[in-house]
C-alpha cells in the first residue's frame, strides 16, 4: 500500500501523537477512505459496504 498516492486529508501521518490522538466519525471515514484507496482497492472495505 502506498499512502502517496492519496491526498492526506484525514492526518495519519501525524495521527496518535500526543496532541493529535482523537477521531470522530467523519475522520474515520475520511481515513479509511483513503487507507482504501492507496491499497488500490484490495486491502480495505470502502466505508460505504460498512
């Protein structure tokens, strides 16, 4: 999987730093939006079939 390819909106990156440890139901999806996209679709469910 490569995270490049997507444009980094949900913040992964710096996700589960002390400050920056929280999420929400709109970032989650965000997230997994795109951990589904840069695994060109194989690796992860679209949030739409969960």
């Amino acid at each position: 999987m490569l995270y490049d390819k997507v444009t980094p909106f949900a913040g992964l990156y710096a996700y589960n730093e002390t400050d920056n440890n929280a999420s929400s139901s709109p970032h989650f999806k965000q997230a997994l939006s795109e951990l589904y996209r840069a695994s060109d679709k194989l690796k992860f469910e679209s949030s739409e079939i969960l």
